[in-house]
C-alpha cells in the first residue's frame, strides 16, 4: 500500500498539479491585489463621491445594510482576468502540444510504463539463466 501511495504521489502529473495549484494561489493574491487596489476605487470613483461608490445603504443609519455593486464587478473582473491567464498559459499552450503529437511532429512520450520494465528484466534475467 505505502509503494503504491508513493508512486501515486511522483507521477508527474501529481506533481505538475500540486505546483499549479500553488501557482494559482499565488496569482490569485496578486489579481486580488490589483482589483482591490486598482479596479475597486476606479468602479468607486465612477459611482461618484458617494462614500459607497457604485452602492448603497438600505438603512442609511445601519452600515451592514450596504449593497456593493462595485465589489460584484471586482470579482468578475478578478474572475476574468485569473480565467484568461490560465487559458493562455495552460489550456492554448498543451491543446497546441497535443495537436502537434496527433500530426506526428512531437513524439509521444517514450518512458515505458513500469510493467513493461519489469518483464523486460525478469526476460533479461531468464536469457542469462539459460544461456
């Protein structure tokens, strides 16, 4: 059970995964970032010099009752922008490999699978037995 984790856990496409996921995160702090302070105050300063920018209070005397719709296009810009990036650096650049492998311009990747390598040697083995 422990070889089958470990081999789980150093295929590459774990690894790869477990890099893009702290990549993601990482890129998501700097797009929050940038919409909190860069697209947040210009959605506010469109919304005039009201205190609340494009929203509004329900309750004026109750500050928990503010409706913010600068927030909601913050996070659908923030949204947009994360979106794009991964489409244009992951999903263009591997659909672009895979088309290249189906024209037969990339080889596929050659690394036998660790079946294979075993009866290979357990053949090797019995040819030197034999001989």
């Amino acid at each position: 059970m422990i070889q089958g984790f470990k081999s789980f856990i150093m295929r590459g496409n774990v690894v790869d995964l477990a890099v893009a996921v702290a990549i993601g995160a990482a890129f998501t702090a700097v797009v929050t970032a940038f919409s909190n302070n860069v697209i947040s105050p210009l959605i506010a300063a469109v919304g005039g010099s009201n205190v609340n920018g494009l929203g509004f209070r329900i309750i004026s005397s109750n500050p928990k009752t503010v409706i913010d719709f600068g927030a909601i296009l913050t996070a659908i810009i923030n949204f947009l922008i994360v979106a794009a990036v991964v489409y244009f650096l992951v999903v263009v650049p591997m659909n672009l490999l895979a088309e290249r492998r189906r024209r037969g311009e990339e080889p596929e990747p050659t690394a036998p699978a660790e079946d294979i390598v075993l009866l290979q040697e357990i053949r090797d083995l019995l040819r030197q037995r034999t001989i």
